[in-house]
C-alpha cells in the first residue's frame, strides 16, 4: 500500500512508515535486511523499522532519547517553552525600571512630601485640629491643642516653636488633666461651683468662720514644681532667686524631740536646698525649695500661669464634700503624703497616690509648703466675698499652704492656714501654679 507521508509503497506488515518514521495504516513490500533493535525484516531504502519505529542507523539506547512507545506524541520543535527563571528575569527587570523611573522623576504628591519634611500638607503648621482631652469625657467634649511650627533646618532636624498656650473649645469634666507645653506639668480641670471652706475648730480662729464660696473653672498643676522643672526656667531666663541674689537661704535645725528652729546660711539656694554642699544632682523630681514667694510668681507667669488663689488651694484640696483630708476623712498616715518626720526629707512629687484630692492633685498636704498668692489676714474670712475671694489687699505677710515633711497632724489639714514674708526661703517650701479656665 502507498504511504500518505512519503507517497512511497511499503509491506502490508509495516506499522511505520520506514522514510518518515510515522505511523502506518497500510502495508508495504517486504524485505530482507533485519532491524538492530527488534530484528524484524526492513524493505529496502527505509530509515526507520517499520515495526518498532526506531532509526535503523542510530543505535542509541532509549534511556538518552528518551523515545515513547508506539503511540507516542511527535516531538515538538522551534518552540522555546518559558520557565520560572526567565520569569523572574522579566519580573526583575520591570521592577528595576519602575524604580529607577519614579526615583528620577517622582509623582507631584511624593515631591511634596519630601520637601515637606513628611508633611504633604505644607499648611498643617497653621491649623489647629480638636481632639479627644480624656476617656471620661463625652464624644462632644474636646481641646484645641496648637500644632507647633515645624522648621527643617539644612541638617534636618526639626525645630519645635509653640506659638500658643491649649484652649479649651468645651466644658470638660472631672479626671482632664492637660500638660503645659511650657514646662511639661500636667494641669488639673477644677470646675465652677460653690465648696465650703475653712473650719469651726475650736483653737484655729484664722479659719474661721466656715463659709460656702463660689470659684470659676480653673485649672491646677496636678503636684509642686520640681527641680528639673525650675531648671529649665533658669536656663532659658537667666532668672536668679531671692536666695542667690541676698547669698543665702534658711534651713531648719531640730532640738532633740522638740520644735524646729530656723537659721539663715550662706551659700544655700534652690541649687544646694539643705546646706552648701548638698546640691540637686539626680533630684530633679523633688519640689523645687529654697525659692520665694516672688521667684514663684516669675516662674509661674513664665510658664503661662500663676499662682493659685487661697481659696482655689483649698478648693482644689478638699473638693465639694467638706473633706478634712485630700483623701477623706482618714488620718493623715505613712501610705497617704510625706509628713510629721517619718521619712526625715523631701520625696519626688508624685509619691502617694492614694493622697490625691478629689481632682487627681498630689501632695496637696505634706513634703512640701506651698506658697498662693493671698496676703494673710486672720480675720479675712469674716468679709471675704463669697464669689472668688482675692485675698486682701495689702499686708506683711503671705499665705502659706499644706504642711511639710517635718509638720505634724495639727499642719496637715486642708484648711491649715500660716504665713511667711514673700522674701522668705526655706528648704520646705515650694509652690504650684494654677491657670484660669480659658487663659
């Protein structure tokens, strides 16, 4: 029978055609030449065995060819197929040129970040965002707080500017605190309202009589100002203390189980509190002492605040409750402020929690006095107006408010009230500012 591959005719046993090599349906003319790999008998001029399909010229073992069997598929060729090494040589490329392209010519929203500093929006530095002041207060309550102006310098390092003190957009509630940008303290909400103050003890009349007063909203420094704090305030001011300026300061002496007596040093400032050897190193979260009542007032209108008004301590003390006690009506006692010698120096602000007022104030009583701005009058109260009593108008003395490390029970109550020359300072006295609402 004819081949249709090769037109030629073959044995009728053939099974592939002898020149193409490829399967047959018809037979073709024998011969007499045998094939090397199946021995079957081959016509003359054939390449392949027509019975086993193999290159009758070629005897290389299958395991190299890699030849099928009789009904394998025709080997394809001038096709090259990928592989996942040429993939990812493409992948590689595409990235690199992305890359490199972006890099030299970068979309107008990453320019403007770059030169920003960060900051795609180059007019951020003059808005002033609302944001939550505290978990305690509703969704609607808020404090507007100053973006400070970013400079970026040719090292590119930011400069921080503060242009503005926080302003409260909203009335908050019990438990805000805000910090001064100024010096770090944190600030205390007091709200308006009416609280009672002073006392009927029988042997105390400058507290007397007890009488109901209404304060505005202010804000209270949530402990005294610490070292660290006053620190910076020199630094940036070159401000010099009472107690540097006259060349000395006031330090207590203790008779065996007796009273405290004062004497005036040399060399004894808020630098060296105790003597002059004794500096602050490594005390920067103790109440700054050794300062007067005029070296408060200049930090605190520094610092953007002022001092507290008598009444504003005490309201900040005790709260509404007629409390004898920032904490209640327990007894003063080791777990609650620092008093009555049992610890025998100052300790860093902050270290009796279970003391707090009512707002969250610390060490409203003990570790240290603190100086307000009133003038003392002991009969003050018997005229004092009942809305934000200023305190009188002139005297001698200041107020002084909440006991120290080395007063007993009879100091430590929140409406102890005692008084000191503004010029004084003594290694037991410091202060605490206070800020009206929306100052």
């Amino acid at each position: 029978m004819q081949c249709p591959y090769c037109q030629r005719e073959h044995l009728d046993s053939a099974k592939f055609c002898p020149v193409t090599g490829r399967k047959l349906i018809v037979s073709v003319e024998k011969s007499t030449k045998a094939c090397p790999h199946c021995s079957a008998v081959l016509p003359e001029g054939c390449q392949y065995c027509p019975s086993c399909g193999k290159d009758i010229f070629n005897v290389i073992p299958e395991s190299i060819i890699g030849l099928a069997d009789n009904n394998r598929k025709p080997r394809v060729t001038g096709i090259v197929q990928p592989t996942s090494t040429v993939l990812g040589i493409i992948f590689i490329g595409v990235l690199s040129f992305l890359f490199f392209h972006f890099y030299r010519n970068p979309p107008a929203s990453i320019s403007n970040f770059i030169s920003t500093g960060g900051n795609p929006d180059s007019s951020l530095s003059s808005q002033t965002p609302t944001i939550p002041l505290d978990t305690k207060l509703s969704d609607q309550t808020s404090v507007s707080i100053p973006i400070p102006n970013l400079t970026i310098t040719s090292t590119s390092i930011p400069t921080l500017t503060f242009t503005s003190f926080p302003k409260i957009t909203s009335t908050p509630g019990l438990g805000v605190a805000i910090t001064s940008p100024r010096d770090g303290m944190i600030r205390l909400y007091v709200p308006a309202g009416e609280f009672i103050m002073g006392s009927n003890i029988s042997g105390y009349p400058n507290e007397a009589p007890q009488h109901i007063v209404y304060i505005d909203a202010f804000w209270i420094d949530q402990t005294e100002v610490t070292n660290a704090m006053f620190s910076r305030f020199v630094q940036e001011t070159g401000y010099q203390t009472d107690a540097e300026r006259l060349g000395t300061g006031t330090i207590l002496d203790f008779l065996q189980g007796g009273n405290p007596w004062v004497a005036e040093e040399s060399g004894v400032n808020w630098r060296y509190p105790h003597s002059p050897s004794d500096d602050i190193s490594d005390l920067d979260l103790r109440p700054v002492v050794q300062v007067s009542q005029n070296d408060a007032v200049a930090y605190c209108s520094w610092a953007g605040r002022r001092l507290p008004t008598e009444a504003e301590w005490e309201k900040a003390a005790r709260g509404t409750q007629n409390r004898p006690y920032p904490w209640g009506d327990t007894e003063p006692g080791p777990g609650l402020l620092n008093f009555n010698r049992l610890v025998g120096h100052l300790t860093d602000v902050g270290s009796y929690l279970a003391g707090a007022s009512p707002y969250g104030a610390l060490d409203m009583l003990g570790n240290a006095y603190e100086w307000v701005s009133d003038w003392y009058d002991s009969g003050y109260y018997n005229r004092s107006p009942a809305s934000n009593p200023p305190g009188s108008t002139s005297g001698g003395t200041r107020v002084i408010r909440g006991g120290a490390w080395n007063y007993g029970l009879d100091w430590t109550r929140v409406t102890s009230r005692s008084k000191l020359e503004a010029t004084t300072r003594v290694e037991n006295l410091g202060f605490r500012c206070a800020q009206d609402f929306n100052h």
